[in-house]
C-alpha cells in the first residue's frame, strides 16, 4: 500500500509545469480507433487512466509504442475486437468513449458500464439517445453496453442536460455518419474542443465546438496524424490553489491562461494575486485570504472538478464560505478527511458551509476520490504537523508525478509503501486503479 507522507508549512516557490490533460487524453486515445493509419499522440499525461487507455487498445489488437517523451505511436488498424474487456474497461469511468469509438469504426460496440471514482450515479441515458438518434440499437445486460447497427446516419441530437460524456460520444459515433448531424445543448468544456481539433486534423468535418451547438458532416476516411493534447486546466487549478494555500511564489508553466479564467476569479477573490502571460501564469499571496462563495457549474462555470481543493483553501481564509455543488450528489465525501485536520465545515445536502479557521493540523487521512485527494495535498501542504494520506491510487488516477512537481516546488512529499493489512489486501484486488498500476501495457511499461 502507498501513502504520502507530507511534512506541513512549507511556502511553495519557483516554478512547475504542467502535464496534458486527463479529461483530454481519455478521449482523444479511443478516438484513434476512428483512424484508418497511425497516429501519434503527444503530451500525454503519464497517469493510471492513460495507462488503462493503452491496456485497452492493445487488447484489442492495436499495436502502442513509445514515441518520446510522453508521447505514443498507435496503429488502429490491426483492432480486431470490439469487445472491451470488462475487468479492464470497470476500472474507470472515461471506459465508455470507446463505445463511441468502436460504434463509428465498425457500427457495433461491447463496453462494460463505467466505473471510476464513486461521485454517485453516472447515467449514461444521453448517451444512449445519441446512438440510437444516430441509428444503433442497444441492449444492457450484467454491466455490459451492447450497441450495434446496420449503418450510422446523420441526425438532430438534443440533450436533456449538459453532458460532457455524452458530448464527446456523440462526436465519436457521428464523425463518420452519413449526412450531417447537429447537436444541440452540447457541453462547452476545453477537452471537448481539443477532441474536435483532434478529429479534425484526421480530416473530420466538426464545426461549432466549444458552443452549445455542434455540427458534424461524416466522412468516409479519417488519416494519420500527430497531436499534442491540450494542458490540463485541473491540474494548473490544484497548484494554484496549493500555492495559496502554503502563500507562496510561484510560475505555473504550459498553461492556457484562458482555459483557467474561472478559477482565476474565484482565486483573486478570495486575495490570491494572479499575474498572467502567454502560456504560464504567477501565483502569489501577501495578504489574508478572505471568504467566498462557490456553486459549481458547467464550463464556463466553476469547475466541479475544483470544489474540493478550494474548499480546503477557504478552510484558510477569514469568514465564512459556501460551497454549493451542482454537478455531483457525493461531491463532499472529503469534508469528514478536512475535519480531522481542523476544518469547521458543515454540510447539508449539496451546500457546504465552511467556517475558516485559519490553521490546520496534519493527521492520518483517506483519498476517497481523485479531486478529495487533491484537497488532501493542499491542507497537508498547509497544515502544521505530518499529514499522511492513504488510498493514493485515486490520486494517480488524474495527477502525473504530483509528489515529484510538489518537491520541486518545495513541499516535504514523500510517497511510501508500507505493508498491505489483510483488509486492504482484499481492497486491493478489486481496486480499480492498483488493478492498472500492477498490469501495465508494454508500451506504458517502456516509457
């Protein structure tokens, strides 16, 4: 079992780069699938997700090499399954892009139902209507999707909610659909723009993306091509926030400075200097940190993804604060972590309260999810004492090398193994990610 060991009240100073990003890359890998030659993808962040991305394709016959520094060559065209098999696929959440995938290569797909972190249900119902709007038939059976259909057409696909899975899916299953097809209340985050960009350079025909409505006029061919993948704007927002948090002095580098506005806001609300530039940012506190209010949102909302590291922050800030979640029903799952370190927070239903206190002490603590364990960082980061986090593997689901970027800033982060307890030897065999961290593809294992 791995944990991180984090000696508090270090001032994080000098500079940090930022990797690609996760919700990104997810996508972008079974988006490969479409292609009808290699394709290389850069900037790809070395993390457990990317890592069961890999596994998956190369299970289903697709060939994946090193191709640089964080960077692979995958040739599609040797697939001969459009099974993704269901103990790989469970292990997260973003599994189900290859049913989009598969669905417009070869009209039929089998994918187990998603898994990931447990931020409540994750109904795939838009899902379903765009493949069927598109001309797929369905069947779900013991946790597996079943899609299949004669040929894809061109349709009007309208969602119900904002949806960033379904989204994406859509713009898999539709890009080589005969005729055009239009989606409308389409979601707008940046990951779903870097995947049209993606199509596109294949030679896709996707307009609108990055608005809430989404044309797309199928092709028949999709080529080879080299893509870097865009820089994570939640990672950038973790170390924003853990600058605040430790008021230190910072360069934050390959960003895009306009993927981050929303957080930047919020930040220099509650007192966090923020100077821009073309591609990096500096962070910087050198004066109290003061309370705020925070509802989360669809881009370009306030980030869901965010709601935890902030509210470990507000934690630090004079005041009160409120925190209400609109994305998620189990978003708060951390605050019982937060409160055996000091913080005064109360929660009722989506709404959090937090009273800050202004200090934290360190204590031993739980990552129940990816985000929860960021926040984790960032108040033992800001603590006094030792912090020890446990159940990492959440947190390396979504961050490349944290503990080795935090060290560089300063931080005293170690990662250490102790010994498996019965309990958490069993918990380990089902656990998702340890699953994909023990089984590397060969190509991630090279690298």
């Amino acid at each position: 079992m791995d944990k991180f060991v984090i000696k508090g009240g270090r001032r994080l100073t000098g500079e940090v780069s930022i990797s690609g990003a996760k919700n990104a890359a997810v996508a972008i890998l079974p988006a490969v699938i479409l292609s009808d030659e290699p394709c290389v993808i850069e900037n790809v962040p070395s993390i457990s997700d990317v890592v069961i991305s890999l596994r998956i394709l190369e299970e289903m016959g697709a060939e994946v090499t090193p191709a640089g520094h964080d960077a692979y060559r995958i040739d599609p065209t040797k697939i001969t399954k459009c099974c993704v098999p269901y103990e790989t696929a469970r292990k997260m959440r973003a599994s189900y892009y290859f049913l989009g995938a598969l669905l417009g290569k070869f009209n039929k797909a089998r994918v187990s139902m998603p898994g990931g972190c447990p931020l409540g249900d994750r109904p795939i119902d838009q899902h379903l209507k765009a493949f069927t709007a598109l001309g797929a038939d369905y069947t779900l059976s013991q946790g597996m999707i079943d899609l299949k259909a004669s040929k894809l057409t061109g349709n009007q696909i309208f969602f119900d909610v904002v949806t960033v899975g379904a989204t994406m899916n859509a713009m898999l299953a539709a890009v080589k659909a005969e005729g055009l097809t239009v989606i409308e209340n389409a979601a707008k985050e940046p990951h779903i723009v870097d995947l049209a960009n993606f199509l596109n350079s294949m030679g896709a025909n996707i307009m609108g993306a990055g608005t809430d409505v989404i044309k797309i006029r199928g092709v028949k061919h999709l080529h080879g091509t080299t893509y870097a993948v865009i820089p994570d704007q939640i990672e950038a927002g973790t170390f924003m926030v853990a600058i605040a948090a430790t008021k230190g002095d910072a360069i934050i580098k390959n960003v895009i400075p306009k993927h981050l506005e929303s957080i930047t806001k919020k930040l220099e609300k509650i007192g966090v200097n923020i100077e821009q530039f073309d591609d990096s940012i500096r962070v910087w506190v050198d004066s109290p940190l003061v309370k705020t209010n925070i509802k989360t949102a669809p881009h370009p909302g306030f980030p869901t993804d965010m709601q935890s590291q902030i509210a470990a922050l507000l934690t630090l800030a004079e005041g009160t604060s409120i925190i209400t979640e609109n994305i998620w029903d189990q978003r708060f799952g951390y605050v019982d972590e937060l409160r055996r370190m000091g913080a005064d927070i109360t929660v009722n239903g989506k709404v959090a309260l937090i009273e800050g206190t202004g200090k934290l002490m360190g204590a031993p603590v739980k990552a129940c999810d990816l985000r929860a364990g960021a926040a984790l960082i960032i108040a033992g980061l800001a603590a006094s004492g030792i912090t020890e986090i446990e159940d990492i593997y959440h947190i390396e689901r979504g961050y490349d090398c944290m503990e080795g970027k935090l060290r560089a800033l300063g931080a005293d982060i170690e990662k250490v193994s102790v010994p498996d307890k019965p309990a958490a030897k069993e918990a380990k065999k089902s656990s998702v990610n340890r699953a994909a961290d023990n089984h590397q593809p060969a190509a991630a294992a090279a690298v």
